[in-house]
C-alpha cells in the first residue's frame, strides 16, 4: 500500500490501515477526543476503564496523516466519512463504540491528572493568586512587581494585598505567571481527554447533544403542545392539541347561558347535583 505521494509503508502501517477501515465499516459512531497534556499512564488507565466498565469502545491514536489517508479512501464508498477527516486536526485521537456515547465520554473525561502551569500553553480554567500570605522571602519581592503585584512584607514574609488573575481560561499562560505559580507550587489545572465532536454515521454533531436526556425532551415537546394549543386556540383553528381545550370553553359558555336564560340540560343538572352533594357532605 502506498500514500498518494507514492511512498511505500510498513506492514506495521498496513496493519494499522486495515484495522482502522475495519472499525470505519462495523462501528456506526466515532468520538473525536482532544489529548493535548494527557501522557502514555493516563491513556493507559482510560482504556483499563473501558474495558472494566464493559463498554464497547475502541481507542485509535497515530499521525494525522495516515488517519486522514484511511478515512479519505473510506469516504470514496460513504462521503460522510470526508466530515470526520476535515476535523482530523491538531493533537486528537478517535473513539470507536457501538455504546452510549454519554456513557463513554464520562469514562474518557473522569480520568483527570492535576498538573502545574506550562509556559505558553492554554489555560483550560482562570487561574487566581489569593490575597493573603505567600510564605516567600521578601527577596522575591521584586518578582512579584515586575507583574504588578501589590504586596507588603508581614512577620518576614510576602503578602499579597489583593486577588490578582494569573490565568486566563482559552489564553496562554505568560512565562512569568507560570513561574511564580511554580515557586507558590501550584498546580492549578486538570489535563484529561475532552470530546470535541460526535460522528453519528452521517455528520458531526456537538458534544454538548450529549447531555440531552429524557425529560429535557418531555419538555420541549410538552412546551412545543402547549404552543401549538395557544395557536389553535387564538385563530380558532381545531389542531389536536387544542381540541380538548375547545370542548371545555365550548361547555363552559353552555353553563353560563344556563345561569343567565331558563335554558337547562341534562349536563348542566347533574353538575348542579354534585356541585351541592360536595357543598353538603365534605367541610
């Protein structure tokens, strides 16, 4: 087998190929996870979880050009597949399953490493220095000024006058922020595998579809009914989810015309009767 440059690969490449297109065939959904600082031992406890928990999932990690090539030639028989190799980008890997996505994403994302801030690396959270005292020599002082810092010296030691942000989530982390976190020895952040997207066989789909459950779908549909009566009630419009409505306004303006004129009905006469039944036997 060779890449469209004509190169020759392995067998150990080849093998990898025929198992990805294998798993591109029989399996129906793919996750596409994100493993930027996630190390060999973390990878090697999420796939230990898969299997504990009997989930069905596959994890395939490599080089994004040899995921891209196997998808690209699959997507030659399912174009779909041409939407999974577009977001085949950065530092990613892919999970295969035929099980509930939801249930997999919690085991890929519980398993977090709490780690120490990188020079130039995203912050994934805001990250704070407290006010208060930081057990530094007043010999750093100048450290902390060259950030603008406010403190003052207390009992030999630095203290921080006011709350100042060191990180901020989605931005880099400067080289002298991540610095001073080092010296305070904090490890302010949680690496672990994130879902970033969601193949369905068709196309991608945001994670965040994942934390639909049962009853939100009630709702909408419950609030989608109540919209439909509303609108059949106003224009007067006979729609299935404001028939019964209609039936109940409909008696109602009959026994209020039975109140007003000497107009009776049966119907009218046995609500009357149980009306006083209830006045006469419950307080």
């Amino acid at each position: 087998m060779a890449d469209e440059g004509g190169r020759e690969y392995s067998e150990k490449k080849i093998a990898y190929a025929a198992r990805l297109e294998n798993l591109l065939k029989t399996v129906p959904k793919v996750l596409l996870i994100s493993v930027d600082n996630v190390g060999s031992q973390q990878m090697h406890t999420t796939r230990a979880e898969l299997r504990k928990d009997g989930q069905k999932a596959e994890v395939i990690m490599g080089k994004n050009t040899m995921i891209k090539f196997v998808i690209r030639r699959a997507a030659q028989e399912n174009p779909a597949f041409n939407k999974l190799a577009d977001a085949i980008r950065l530092n990613v890997g892919l999970v295969f399953t035929d099980s509930d996505p939801k249930k997999i994403r919690e085991i890929l994302e519980k398993n977090k490493v709490v780690a120490a801030a990188k020079s130039g690396s995203i912050a994934p959270t805001d990250v704070f220095l407290e006010a208060g005292p930081t057990g530094m020599e007043p010999a750093q002082t100048g450290f902390f000024q060259a950030l603008g810092i406010a403190t003052k010296i207390t009992k030999g030691s630095i203290e921080v006058i006011k709350q100042v942000q060191l990180a901020k989530a989605g931005e880099r982390v400067g080289p002298s922020e991540a610095a001073l976190m080092t010296k305070m020895s904090m490890k302010p952040f949680l690496y672990g595998l994130k879902v970033t997207h969601v193949f369905d066989g068709e196309g991608m789909v945001d994670p965040a579809v994942l934390d639909i459950d049962n009853e939100d779908i009630r709702a909408c549909f419950k609030q989608a009914m109540g919209n439909v009566a509303a609108v059949g009630l106003k224009i007067g419009y006979p729609v299935a989810p404001a028939v019964p409505h209609m039936f109940v306004n409909a008696f109602r303006n009959l026994v209020a015309l039975t109140l007003e004129t000497s107009i009776d009905f049966k119907q009218v006469t046995f609500l009357a009767i149980i009306k006083s039944a209830r006045a006469h036997f419950l307080p």
